[in-house]
C-alpha cells in the first residue's frame, strides 16, 4: 500500500467515525415516534343539552383523549354527570366539567341557573305577545319599558312612557328555558317572561308591574351600550301628529334705487394774464401791452448791441 493510501483509509475513517456518532447522539435526543399517547376516558355530551336539563344517561357518552389534553374540571366517569341540572348550555360532543353542572343530589331548578348575585324575576303582562311577536327567546337581551298613566309631577297629563332597564338577559319564556327549534314562541303560550336582574332592578320590575304595565324591547346582542333616552309623554305624539304650520317668510323688498345725483362742476378760473413784451429800437422803453387789451405799462430797459428787440416772453 503507498503512503497516498494508507493517508486516504485514515482521512475515510475518521469521517465514518465522526458521521457515526453524530447520528447516535440526535437518534438518542428524538422522542420516540411508535409509542402511543397516553389516554384517559372523559364525559361528553352525545346531543345537544340546553340549561336546567337534568342529565340522563342517553345524553352523555365516553369517550377517550390525550391525558395531557384533558381538562382539570372534566368529569371522568358518567355517574358524576346523571341527574345533575346542566347550568350552562352544552353542545354535542362537548366535555362536561364540573363548573357547568349544578352539584350532586340537587334537582334542576332555575335557581341553579341564576348566577351568584343575581336574581331570576318573572313579570306578567298581557302587552309581552304584541310587544315582541314571539320574537324574544331565552338568551336574549332586551330593554324593558314602563308605560304609566295620570298626570305626572312635571305637569305632563295622558301618561308616559319611559326605559326602565336596557339590556337585560332573558332567562326563560314561559317554562320555556331553551329556545325552541323553530327559534319562536306560540303567541298563545306567550304568559310571562323571566329575567336575570339585580337585586335592585328585581325592586324597579316588581314597582313597576304593580303601578304601571311593562314592556320588552329586543336589541341586538352586540349592542352592549346604554342608550340615552328621555321620557315620551302624550305631548310628544300631539306634536308630532299635529306638526306646526310652516311659517312663510316673504322675500324681502328690493332695495330702492337712489336718486341720480346732479353734479355741478365749480366754475374754472380765469387764465392769468399774460404779457407781451414788444421791444423798440427808437426808444429805450419797454411798453407791456396785455393780452387782454387793457393799456400797457411802459417800462424802462436795455436793448440789444445791434438795438433790435430782445424778444418777446
């Protein structure tokens, strides 16, 4: 073997060697690809389940995920979720967990829907089917509106109408706390609303039905703002269908044309007077005769060397 071959054998060497134990060192810092995750069983809903439904075992399955996918509230095996009240509506196939369950051994009742400082308040109005038409399902956001009647303490008389609360949830309609399929209420089943309210505004509503008639006023969901509104009294309506007459204004009176001013030029004044001066060559005199032909002046003066007129200014 030359040198040149023996030096090519320990340069291959080297390069395998080192090639070699790179590969090692990454294949021993990858994860393992064949091995399978570790999984866990999890309740889930089989349909869709609305609020204040108590669950039964034809509403929920298991169904097996990831460990490290599995939620810390998750209930894990279906004699935690049977015949318990469903607070927050649930869809299919969702995980149930502990916080949208009322607890064990209650019975499903609106109470454990009502969220923690809040009150459910039901009102009766015969107004609720005309107001909206069957229109307000449960999840819903509305204004309510006091209609009251007699004379009022600005002076106003014929009743008012004013905005009692505005954006306010809709629990339920009737017994009614899902929405129906057909997203509308039988206008002949439409008796009462419940809405979820404060303390307070339980005491504006409970007043309100007692001392005037209530009213509901759908708003879009995203409309979270209040709006600003004022009082509508029966004067407003008299004004609006007896609208004011509109005053007609004449057009104004073209102006007068000013009189033509006659101007009269100041007389000019009289030229001044010119003199002419006539030289003589008889006399040493200068006579100034005016050129308005009045006597002249005689004047004494020089004559030329030659004794001609000097000239005439």
């Amino acid at each position: 073997m030359s040198l040149r071959s023996f030096f090519a054998l320990i340069t291959a060497l080297v390069f395998g060697g080192s090639a070699a134990v790179g590969v090692s060192s990454y294949v021993k810092n990858q994860t393992p690809t064949g091995l399978k995750p570790v999984l866990a069983q999890v309740v889930v809903a089989a349909i869709d389940i609305p609020r204040g439904t108590v669950v039964t075992t034809e509403q929920v399955k298991i169904r097996e995920v990831p460990r490290d996918q599995l939620h810390a509230l998750a209930i894990t095996k279906l004699d935690d979720a049977v015949n318990r009240a469903v607070i927050t509506p649930m869809v299919k196939d969702e995980p149930l967990l502990e916080a949208k369950l009322a607890p064990k051994g209650s019975r499903g009742s609106m109470a454990w829907v009502t969220k923690s400082g809040m009150r459910a308040f039901t009102i009766h109005t015969p107004s609720l089917a005309s107001g909206v038409a069957g229109f307000v399902m449960p999840g819903d956001h509305v204004d309510v509106l006091l209609s009251m009647n007699g004379e009022h303490n600005d002076g106003t008389g014929g009743g008012s109408t004013s905005t009692l609360l505005q954006n306010v949830e809709v629990m339920a309609v009737d017994q009614r706390i899902d929405a129906p399929a057909e997203n509308r209420v039988d206008l002949n089943q439409l008796r009462s609303v419940t809405l979820h309210v404060t303390p307070d505004q339980a005491l504006l509503l409970d007043l309100g039905q007692n001392r005037g008639t209530l009213h509901l006023s759908l708003r879009n969901p995203e409309d979270v703002r209040d709006a600003q509104t004022r009082p509508a009294t029966l004067s407003d309506l008299r004004v609006r269908h007896n609208p004011p007459a509109p005053v007609v204004v004449a057009p104004p009176a073209p102006a007068p044309i000013p009189a033509p001013v006659l101007v009269v030029e100041a007389p000019k004044p009289p030229p001044p007077i010119q003199y002419i001066h006539v030289y003589r060559t008889a006399i040493q005199k200068i006579v100034k005769h005016p050129t308005d032909g009045s006597a002249g002046v005689a004047v004494e003066s020089e004559l030329s060397a030659d004794g001609q007129a000097v000239g005439f200014r």
